[in-house]
C-alpha cells in the first residue's frame, strides 16, 4: 500500500495523545502524582493537542474533507466510524477531568469517574483505530491478530515515554513510572517483532487462480498488462518496498522506536533532574523517529489482494 503520510501522523499523533492522556489518568486516579494545575494543564494539554492534530491530520487523506462528519453515522458496521465516535466522546470524560484537575485537584467521586472513562475510551479508541485495519482481509498483512493489539501497545509505549517526559518537567518521576513505562515499550516491542515474524512466514494462500476463477485449469499468468502505464489502483495498492530496505527499516524502528527510548530512561533513574531532563526529552524524539518509520513500514509492506489482477501471482 502507498504509505498516506497524513495518516501515519494521525495514527503516531493521537496514538501518543490517548497514551499519555491515560498515564496521567491513572496516575491522579491512584494517588501517584499531585495533580497541580500547571500539571495538569502541560500534560493533559499535550495530550489534547497530539489528539486533535492526529484527528486533524487524517481528513488531508479525504477527497473531500467536508463530508467527514458522514463517517460517523456508520458506526454499528464500520471501525473508522468506530473510531471517530469514540475518539469525539472521549473529550467529555478528558474534559472534565482536566476541569477538575485545574481547579480542585484529584478529589472527589467525579474526578474519580471522569478518570475511569478517560482511560477506558482512550484505549478503546486505539483499539479501534487498529481495527480499522485489522478488518481489512483483503490486505494479509492486516488481517493479522495482532496489529489491534501493537496499536493499543505503541499508544502504551509512546504515551508512557511522554508522561516521564512531562513529570521530569515539574520535578521528580514517583517510584515504579519508569520502570511500569519500560514495560510498555518491551511488550510493544516484542509484539511488533512477532508480527513481522508472522506475516514473513505466513502462507500466501490467495492466487492469480482463485481471483479469475480459472485455477482448476492450471497455473493462471497475466499476458498482457492491463494498462499501458500504472493507474491509481497500481499506485495505491501495489506499492512495494524492497525486501533489504524493509529489513533495514525494520531496525531503525526496533532501535529508535523501543531500545535507545528504554536505555534512555534506565540511564535516566540514575541521572541528576537536568541529566535526567535531557534523557527523557531525547527518549521522546527518538521513539518519534521509530514509531513514525515502524507506522510508515506498516502501510508500505502490506499488498493489497486486488494486484493479482496486474500480475502478481500471490497474496
């Protein structure tokens, strides 16, 4: 698939937006940082701007941008639909929360339950972006078990490396965030490693045979090409990525993406608060670079089954 670069953004942006919007839930909710109001207003703030600038971002792929609210009302069949419906009503929860947050602090049986649904929806956000191309079993490399739950994984992994980020900003990181943030960026590491394993060595059962309908004739070839110069189909859904650059992508996304970020904060532990400032401003933009090029790699190695029709012979 081409990779659309306004939705690699979109999926890396509102990824670490509802992750870091979820850290610092959780974190107020079990009493594990003071919710001071500049606290509160930095990092719920980030949070907000990552998630609508991602949300943002994905209308550019539209043809027509203005008609995206349709999307919504597709919600009992569709996971983009999903998806918009649960991100927009996550705002109410994040809303209020920040309200509280702001002027009474992390008290009382609201703040509590506005806390809760915060978390809940982000997540539930995330798993339906992933969904949305986890569904698709036309492309093989989608319809993979596992890519719902790399996303939930990334946004995890992305929004943890912020909140110590945003929590070295105004001081000291309490007991167990760091370590809890380490956690996160192995599992999504180990997971996005098991995926690219899976779809490397998984079958390709679809043929030229079975798309014509002529397999039980023999082998099906392509004669003639369809076109005599590639058409937007053939740009769209054929795009390839050489095999030894994908290996190499792959790499700088496990390295930059999930190894330096989780050396960055171990070292960090022990660092002086201005060390420890700079590594965590540096885990930040080095999981930036990773998880942008892992995002890219996603798109650009996935093939979409209509190419049997332009000569490929399996899918």
């Amino acid at each position: 698939m081409h990779p659309a670069y306004s939705v690699i953004i979109f999926t890396t942006m509102s990824g670490a937006g509802f992750g870091l919007l979820a850290w610092l839930a959780a974190l107020a909710l079990l009493g594990r940082i003071e919710a001071t109001p500049a606290l509160g207003i930095a990092g719920l703030g980030l949070a907000f701007a990552l998630i609508v600038a991602g949300l943002v971002s994905s209308t550019a792929h539209l043809g027509r941008p203005e008609r995206a609210w349709r999307a919504f009302s597709q919600w009992h069949t569709s996971w983009l639909s999903r998806e918009g419906v649960l991100a927009v009503a996550t705002f109410v929860p994040a809303g209020s929360l920040a309200l509280c947050w702001t002027f009474t602090g992390a008290r009382g049986a609201f703040f509590s339950a506005a806390a809760v649904l915060a978390i809940a929806l982000a997540v539930a956000s995330v798993y339906a972006t992933g969904m949305i191309y986890q569904s698709l079993t036309t492309i093989r490399a989608w319809a993979h078990p596992l890519v719902a739950p790399i996303y939930v994984a990334v946004a995890a992994a992305t929004g943890g490396t912020l909140t110590l980020f945003v929590l070295r900003t105004f001081g000291d990181v309490p007991y167990g965030v760091a370590e809890a943030s380490i956690l996160f960026s192995l599992l999504a590491a180990i997971l996005k490693y098991a995926y690219w394993q899976g779809i490397d060595t998984e079958a390709r059962t679809h043929t030229a045979g079975d798309a014509t309908g002529l397999s039980r004739f023999g082998t099906v070839r392509v004669l003639d090409p369809p076109h005599t110069q590639a058409n937007f189909v053939m740009r769209e859904m054929g795009y390839t990525v050489a095999r030894k650059h994908a290996k190499t992508l792959r790499v700088i996304a496990l390295s930059l993406g999930f190894a330096l970020p989780t050396v960055l904060t171990a070292v960090s532990l022990a660092a002086p608060t201005p060390g420890a400032l700079l590594l965590a401003g540096l885990a930040v933009v080095s999981m930036a670079i990773g998880i942008l090029t892992e995002r890219w790699l996603f798109f650009a190695e996935a093939q979409h089954v209509v190419m049997l029709f332009y000569g490929a012979q399996r899918a």
